[in-house]
C-alpha cells in the first residue's frame, strides 16, 4: 500500500471537498486492501478528521457507497497505509489498495495513468508532474498530484505550473499555497542566490539588516539557533571554535535566534561564548528570516561569499570546519 504522506501533509488542509454535490447519487467503492486489514476508514481529505465511513473488510475486500461530490478527493485508511481516489458523480471505483491500482472512469482514469506512468522505468518525474497538472488545469487532480509526489514540488516545477495555469482555482487551494511558499524558500537559499535581505532587532530592539553584514567583502555565516535548541546548543562550541580561528581572516557570523523570551535568549548567548551579532524578532518558529530561508529545523545556517551570494547552507560539525579551512586557505 502506498504511504505517501506526510506529518505536514496529515496536518494541512487539503483538496476542495465542499462542493454540494450536483444530486443526490452515490459512488459505489469496492476495492482489495489485502489479508491483514479487518476494517476500512474513509476520510474527507478537506480536514482528514472527517471520517466518511468505516467497512468491514471480508477476505480482503470491501464494498461501500459514498456520497458524489465534485472534484472530491478521498482517502482511503487500512492497515496503517493511505490510498486516495476521487469520488465524482456517476463514477463507480475500484481501489487496489496494495497494488496502487485505481480504476474508474473520469478523474480516477487518469490519476491512475498518472501514478502507473511514475513508476514506469526512465520516467521523467518532474516532467511527467509539470504535464500532468497543465492537461488538468481545469480540475482538482494537481492539487493531488502535487501532495502525492511533494518531493517533486521545487522552485522550477512550481514556476512553470503557475506561468502555465495562471488564475485557475486549484492554485487557490491552501495546500498548493504552502508549495508556492515552500519553493520560494529553498529558492531563497539555494547555492548562488544572491542575498534576500531583511531587517531583525537586536536585544536593544534597534533593526539591524543582514546586508549590514553580508556583501561586505567578509564570509558570512548566518546561524539560525535557540537556546532551547539541544543540538543547536551542542553545536555551538564547533562554531565558537570556527569564529576563533576565521575571525581575523574575514570570517563574520550573524545569529538569528528563533527564541520567544529575551532572558533564556541572552543567557544562553553569554554560556555559550557566543561574540558575534545577536538578533531575534522573539518569535520562535514565526521568525520572518527563518521562513524567508526556509528554515524548517534548526540547528541550521546560510554561508555567503564576500559578494552576498550563497556558498553553502546547513553546515555543522566538520563540514564547517572544511568548508571554512578551503575558504580561507
């Protein structure tokens, strides 16, 4: 059975289910989830906490009707595993759950065709997704297909789906908002991406820019960190150690705490020898330079070259350090 989702994704929302449905038929679902599974869940995916319906599952099988709604994405629960496949008026679907086979007429034909073609040996995955979601621009089957394959969702496929599909209402939906959101991200710091400044207060609450620091003809490493951070805690005597060592050579660090109180913040700064520039907008994981660099965990850091462009990023333990030495060789 395929498992493809997330904890980001379980917690998102997802595909347009609210559309009334046009009238009052069923879709009848009938599918094969394997020897092991005793019951079925089905799952609204526009909260997935709205249980639809539960199935007793008989020699493998199970058998059940569902409401059609329009454009709706399901997903089916068993055994630990997700499957998902539209219901759609008029449409009866067969769902293999251990085989990842969907038959059914409409948009679960051509979800199906979509998953049978990325498993096809050579395929040509972001191709295949970018494709996909211009022929279907009309309908709801991207959004599916960019939750289903979101490892695929990078700045260059997401520019290209957006240029192609440009006011169509998939792109509207939530889910395909954070895509958009996450791709700038890794955009912004992806090696040879000039800096994206912004401005961040210090512990005086005097705004400081990152381009007071980087660009400046010095070797920036912005360092993304928190004092209830154990590992960025753990880390720390590496980077004290690079600072000592490059600090004269041209080697600046900037700390971009991602703490929410000023004290714990300032403590830590001064246990752990930390002299470089301090700065926090003491707003934890809501820090606007953390998500302007996609940061996504932390311990984690944003090396610039002496021209403000990036050279490096999450660089800890000896890849620091050899990074550094080759820098300043």
């Amino acid at each position: 059975m395929k498992k493809v989702l997330s904890l980001f994704f379980l917690a998102s929302l997802l595909v347009n289910c609210t559309a009334e449905a046009q009238k009052a038929d069923k879709v009848t679902v009938e599918g094969y989830v394997g020897d092991k599974s005793t019951m079925v869940y089905l799952v609204n995916a526009d909260t997935f906490n709205d249980l639809i319906d539960s199935v007793a599952v008989k020699d493998g099988r199970f058998t059940t009707e569902l409401p059609a709604k329009e454009n709706c994405l399901v997903f089916l629960s068993a055994n630990g595993g997700y499957q998902q496949f539209f219901c759609a008026e008029g449409e009866k679907v067969s769902v293999d759950a251990v085989n990842d086979v969907i038959e059914g007429t409409g948009l679960n034909a051509k979800w199906g065709k979509l998953n049978a073609d990325m498993k096809a040996e050579g395929a040509d995955a972001k191709k295949l997704l970018v494709d996909f979601c211009k022929e279907n621009k009309d309908n709801m089957l991207p959004v599916a297909a960019m939750i289903v394959y979101q490892e695929l969702v990078q700045w260059d496929v997401v520019t290209e789906i957006m240029e192609a599909c440009e006011g169509k209402a998939f792109l509207k939906n939530p889910y395909v908002i954070s895509f958009l959101m996450m791709a700038q991200s890794q955009q912004a710091r992806a090696v040879g991406t000039p800096l994206k400044d912004i401005a961040i207060p210090d512990a005086k609450g005097k705004m400081h820019k990152l381009s007071n620091y980087v660009g400046k003809g010095k070797v920036v490493l912005v360092d993304f960190w928190a004092s209830w951070c154990g590992p960025c805690c753990k880390e720390m005597p590496n980077v004290v150690d690079a600072y000592a060592k490059y600090k004269s050579k041209g080697f600046e660090i900037v700390g971009v705490s991602l703490d929410q109180k000023k004290e714990p913040w300032l403590a830590a700064v001064k246990r752990l020898g930390m002299t470089w520039p301090q700065l926090s907008d003491l707003k934890g994981w809501k820090c606007e330079a953390a998500a302007l660099y996609g940061v996504q965990a932390i311990p984690s850091n944003v090396l610039f070259d002496k021209d403000g462009k990036i050279i490096a990023t999450d660089l800890t333990g000896a890849a620091l350090q050899r990074k550094l030495a080759e820098l300043f060789k």
